[in-house]
DNA sequence: CCTAGATTGGACTGAGTGGTCCAACCATAA
DNA sequence: TTATGGTTGGACCACTCAGTCCAATCTAGG
C-alpha cells in the first residue's frame, strides 16, 4: 500500500508543510510552496493526501510532535517540584531565545484553525491533551507521595497551569517580552504550591 | 477630507468587514466579501483605505471596542473583591452561552496575525493593553485602600489574570468546554486573593 | 450657478489558488 | 518476462484574489 520510498516522499511532504506552516501561518502555506520545499510534484501531493485540509490537519500532529520534542527529558519529570521548577524555567528560556517570536506552536495554530475546522479542533484538542498529560500525570504521581494534599485535584491544576502556559506565551508573543509568560508561570507555580504538603 | 456620508460609508465597510473576520478569520475575509455586504464598490474600498491589510489592522481595534463594550459595566469595577468575581463570572457566562465558541476575539486575531503582520502586532498590543488597563487600576485602587498587600504589584498582578483569561478561553474553544475557562479563573482568582488583606 | 473635490460604479488585469487528469515510470512478486 | 500497483511529472482548468483605472456622479462652498 505504501513502500519505504512512498514513506519517505510522504514524510517530506509532511515536513515541508509543517515548516511553511509555522513560516507563513497555515493560510499562508499554498500547495505550491510544499511541492518546491519538498521536491514533490502536484500528483504526489494529492497521492499520499486527500487534499488540503487533510494535509494541514496532519501538519497539527506534527507540530505536537515537534513541540513535545522540544520539551523531552523535562515532561518525564513532573512529578517533583524542582522538575516543575525545571520545566518552567525552560519554556521561559526558550523565548529568551527565541526573542518572543512564535508563541505556542499548537496555540498559534488553534487561534487560526480550531473555529472554522472541526476537524483541526480535533486534532489541536488531541495535542494539548498528549500535553497536559504529562503534568496531570506527574502531579498524581506527587498527590499519591503525599506531596500535594489529599484533596488537590491533578485534572484541575494541570489544566490551570496549561492556561498559565499559554496565556503566557500568547501575550508574550504579542508584546514581543519573555517577561509576560515569566509573570504567567509565576503565578502558575504558586497556585500549585498552594496544594503543597510540607514534609 | 470627509464628508458625513464618506464617514458612514467607510464606517460601513468598517463594520462588515469585522463581521466577516470573525465568521471566516482574518485570512478568509475577501474584498469582495466586504464589498457585498457593505454595499460598497471596489473603488470604494480603496478610496478609504489604502489596502487590505489597513483594513485588517483597523478591524483590530473595532474588535478590541466590541469586546470592551460586551463587558461595559465590569470593567468599571474592578476595584472590589466582589466586582473581581462578578466580572470572572460573567466571562464564563459568556461562554456558555456561547457554547464555547469563538474563544477571544482579539486572542484569536493574535494567533491570525501577531507573527506575520507587524503592524497588526502592535494594534493587538494596543488592545490588550487598553483591557489590561482596567483590572490594573482596580487593583491599584483596592492597593490604595489597604485591601491588597503593601507588597503587591497590580501590574504583575493584572497580567498573570490576562494571561489566565487568555489561555482559560483558548482551552475552553479547543475543547469547546467552558469550564476550561473556569478552572483558569478559579486558580486567577486564588491568585489574586493571595495578596488579600483581610479587615 | 459653477467648480473643485469627494464619492461612486464597475470593468479589467495579472498573479496566484486548489484540484483534476493522464501518461509514463519503476519495483516487486509470480 | 510479465503483470500489477505504487509512484511520479506536469500540463491544464476554473476560479478567486488584491489591486488599478477611468469616467460618471454627487456635494459643498464661493
């Protein structure tokens, strides 16, 4: 159905996409750009895709993909207050470096595409899902060593801190100032710190 | 310069074409599309705006009025514990009423538009800050009166609430959930209520 | 009334756009 | 070797888009 060199033309397809996505915004990205960045040609496009919408749907679980990524060997560790101290102060840096441009990948994309494609709500809610479980799971892990309290609800905090996150990251993006998703993750870290057991 | 009816006409196309960005977004919106429902020719369009994209960037300060309006009568009085909680409450109203859609109208302009348009970035900027700027003075005043800590800082304050409005409304149009924007304003409001003095 | 300038209609252009189609190519398994 | 089916190139289509242009029409002030 798909031989290894079908794969691989797939991926570069997929890849070029999701890079003129994050480019040009996923309105800007035409199919024109992806067959050039790819070296794939209009046939194999609409080959290894249905058509435009699909394509742009699969950029999504790249994306998560991509930012996942960025975030390995800190979202195994959340089940610790130091690794949560870790983590934030990571999405902080990385605006430092990236001068507070781009934002959350997955937040950009749901303020372009969650209103007018079901099916890109779809996978955006999937993403931030794959996400936020790493927190709800680390902060269960510590609830059941008895570092939170006995009635901290995981769901919730780690739903509010997601919030934290990418309110942060959005009004960091806007202003064009890391500080606005520091001031965010500050607050974020305190209202977790109110469920803490003192040992 | 501009006759009364110059005004009307460009208030029209003005209006029609904030009513087609919020339907379509920002990069769905077509001239055309505002021609026809503001009744305006194409010559018309041009003649009171240069291009498309000044369009767009005054769309963005039309939307930041609508939005300031909707919550006419909160914004005032942001001074009080009680005003805070009226205020957080009726945003998730809104939301509910509203089935979760739409998110925030000028959040999803940022996502649209902050990276790929400069100028729209500083309009976006220019919004948030008018919003920003209610719930800072409230909190500086209920500084003033001894309800918030000597050691408090509204504008620290004020935007870690933005951002939890922001991300709380992102979440809540992904998943099109409204007690996402709950749990981000109960843990806002926690936060706030940290710096509480009581009498 | 006259005129300068604001306002309007609408045809037109040229550059994309997503999507279709068909013939050719190539690998693999019988 | 042959046949099946995945793979590829690229022309082509109908359409939409932002932007231009010019002539016609109002409107306010002298």
């Amino acid at each position: 159905m798909l031989t290894k060199k079908g794969q691989a033309t797939r991926e570069r397809i997929l890849q070029a996409a999701a890079e003129l996505v994050a480019e040009k915004g996923a309105a800007g990205m035409s199919l024109d750009d992806v067959g050039e960045r790819s070296g794939a040609s209009r046939s194999q496009l609409y080959h290894y895709f249905d058509d435009r919408d699909e394509l742009v749907r699969e950029v999504i679980d790249v994306t998560t993909d991509a930012v996942l990524a960025a975030q390995d060997g800190q979202l195994e560790h959340l089940d610790s207050w130091a690794g949560i101290d870790r983590w934030f102060d990571a999405l902080v840096d990385l605006q430092v470096d990236r001068q507070a441009r781009g934002g959350c990948p997955i937040g950009s994309l749901a303020g372009q595409l969650a209103e007018h494609d079901p099916g890109a709500r779809k996978a955006l809610a999937a993403g931030f899902e794959r996400w936020e479980q790493y927190l709800r799971e680390g902060l269960t892990t510590m609830k059941e060593r008895g570092k939170l309290r006995r009635d901290a609800d995981p769901a919730e905090l780690a739903t509010a801190t997601m919030a934290a996150i990418q309110g942060g990251l959005l009004l960091t993006q806007v202003r064009r100032d890391p500080q606005q998703l520091r001031i965010a993750l500050d607050a974020a870290r305190a209202n977790l710190k109110r469920e803490r057991v003192r040992a």
